[in-house]
C-alpha cells in the first residue's frame, strides 16, 4: 500500500524544503499522512476545475505547484470559492502537497529543466544559496582523553567536510589551572596550580549538531569542567540556488531566441523587450514571475532574462540595464515541469495511477 507519508517523503527528498523561499508555504497542506494512495493527480495550480477532476477520478493525493491555503486563514467555509473548494476536497479525502519554490531551485527542478529544454551549456544557479551553517568546535583535551573525546565528537556527526568525515586538526601545548577547595580534578591536586600536557583539538560541526557534540565531548572527557569554545562560522556558497544562469551553444538574435522558446514551450506568442536583432548568448531564467531576480540577472551578465512575467515598470528597468526580456507567461514556464513529475512519480512507483491535470489550461488567452 502507498501512503501520503511515503509519497511526500519521496518528494521531499527530490525538491528538499529548505531550498524553498522564506515567504513560501509548501510541503503537505492538506490531509492525512497515513492515508492510502492509489492515484495522484498534478497540476500547476488547484481550481475549482482541477479539484473536480480530482474527486471524479477518484484521485487521493493532488501535487500541485501553486500552494493552496498561501495565507493564513481564519475560517475554511463553504461561502467563498476557495472554501467550497476545500471543503469538497477534504469530504472526498483528497490530500494536497505544493513543493512550489523547492520545485523551482532544485536540481532536476523546473529552472534546470528550462535550461535543458532550450540547450543551454554552464549552467548554474543565477543566486546561489547559503551552504549549511557551520561552527568551529575547539576543546582541550589531556593526552589520555584524546582518543576518547575524538570519537564522541564524530559520533556525534562533527568532523566532516563533504565527502571527506572524522576530520580535525590537533595541536600539542600545556594547560594551566588552580582547583579550588570544591574541587576534585581529575590530574593534579586541587589549592595549587597545575601544568598538564594537552592538546587542542579543532572540528568543524553543524549548528544544529552542537549542542549534542558538547554534550557528547564532555561525557567522554574526564575534567569537571572541560575547557572549549565554539565559533560561528560564515556559510560559504552552495551548488544549489534560485534560478538559473547558463550560455548558449552559439550567439542568437533575441527574436530567434523568443521562436525558440516558443517551440520549446508549446506555447502561445511570446514577448520580448529589446531589438529582436539584438545577438544574445548568455541566458538567465527563473520560471514563473521572476522581477525580483532581474538584478541578479544584471550582475551575471546576461544578456537575455528569460522569465514568465513582468510588470510595465520592470520592462523600463530592463531597458535602462541594458538587458533583454522573453517572457512566455507565467503558465507556460512551469505547467510543462507538472507533467514530467508525472513521469517521475510513475517511474518511481509504476504500479501507481498517476496523470497530470487534463483540464487544466492557461486562463490568458490571445485573440
């Protein structure tokens, strides 16, 4: 039996959370997640359409990009749309999960899927992500305890630095201390200053693991009060990140660029800002509404940025940084990442019905 616990786990693993936006609201927005999943439906977005679909073919688990409950609420009723909406998806037992930005960012994603679709080579995030934040643990140690207190330290998941784990550095000197009358050391006597051999050992360490390393260091080591620091360290940069950055194969002009789009998209008339003769080779993307990227796109040097919308006052802006837009819509550069989730889901679970939205469509028409 497939369960939603089972089918969220496998898409947090491909689209992690912490890849999504702050103001974002994704992962498991709505049902059980021990309920029994014999079908999955994605879409680009839940409407009272693709939710009626849902519930007559029987669907138990919808994925949807757009979150649905975006902002908080206060009462789920059957007076506004959206209300109706839920409640029919909640008495049919339809649960919802919106990876949405997670979506977007992550290897595999829709942003790298754009950048595939349209052939372009060096790709990389258009602004990359903080790596995990790190501290520097430094304990002193005599010479007895530094095996012992090592261990515990790697234990407790300190020590590594990527591919490479129980890494540290060590560094021989001596330690003074006076114990007072309340003390009972563990070298040397207490009312007297003491000099003992130590060694000061360093590891790096996960925030989130420090406080059990420290614990774990000073089980392991025979001081009553174990001497140690701990450092914050600056993030470095991650290889994942928001959008992306990448050159095509050969220079273009910007309207052969746009036609390009066009095909790679299946998608209606496609705007642009600047010279269609302008050449352009280096690309950046984000999919959907991307405005706020447009000064990393201006930073990176590209010449063409390749997003789903804009409003009147960026085109300005653009115009005036020198740099070119193609914009297909806001629909046409992220429903066509739906349906190759589809396929992803079906390979990963092949005995799995699962399909994405068929009556899901643009709502901007051109005429």
């Amino acid at each position: 039996m497939h369960t939603v616990a089972a089918i969220v786990g496998y898409l947090e693993q491909f689209a992690p959370p912490a890849l999504a936006a702050d103001w974002d609201n994704v992962g498991l927005l709505l049902g059980e997640r021990g309920a029994e999943v014999r079908r999955v439906l994605t879409c680009l977005t839940v409407t009272p359409e693709s939710a009626t679909e849902a519930i007559e073919t029987g669907t138990q688990l919808i994925v949807t990009h757009h979150p649905v409950l975006f902002r908080a609420i206060k009462r789920l009723t059957g007076d506004t749309p959206e209300g109706r909406m839920l409640c029919a998806l909640v008495r049919a037992g339809v649960a919802v999960y919106s990876p949405h930005t997670a979506f977007d960012n992550t290897h595999g994603g829709i942003n790298e899927s754009l950048a595939g679709r349209l052939g372009l080579v060096e790709v990389g995030p258009l602004r990359a992500l903080d790596g995990p934040r790190q501290c520097k643990l430094v304990v002193f140690v005599p010479d007895a305890d530094l095996g012992k207190v090592s261990d515990a330290l790697f234990a407790a998941g300190a020590g590594r630095i990527g591919q490479y784990r129980e890494c540290s550095f060590r560094l021989q000197g001596t330690g003074t201390f006076f114990g007072t009358e309340a003390t009972n050391p563990a070298v040397g006597e207490k009312g007297r200053r003491e000099e003992v051999s130590e060694w000061r050992l360093e590891v790096v360490c996960p925030e989130e693991r420090v406080s059990a390393a420290v614990t774990a260091l000073r089980r392991a080591h025979s001081y009553e009060e174990p001497a140690y620091d701990v450092y914050p360290l600056r993030p470095g940069k991650s290889a994942t990140g928001v959008g992306r950055i990448g050159r095509l194969p050969a220079p273009t002009g910007l309207g052969e660029f746009a036609r390009t789009v066009r095909k790679a998209l299946k998608c209606g008339p496609v705007q642009v800002v600047g010279d269609p003769a302008r050449p352009v080779e280096r690309v950046a993307i984000v999919c959907g509404a991307g405005a706020e990227l447009l000064g990393d796109a201006v930073r990176a040097r590209a010449d063409v940025f390749l997003t789903g919308e804009m409003r009147f006052h960026d085109y300005l802006a653009a115009q005036a940084q020198g740099i070119a837009l193609c914009l297909p819509g806001h629909y046409a550069t992220e429903r066509f990442a739906l349906e190759e989730l589809a396929d992803r889901l079906r390979a990963q679970w092949p005995d799995l019905d699962v399909s994405a939205s068929r009556r899901e469509q643009d709502p901007v028409q051109w005429v």
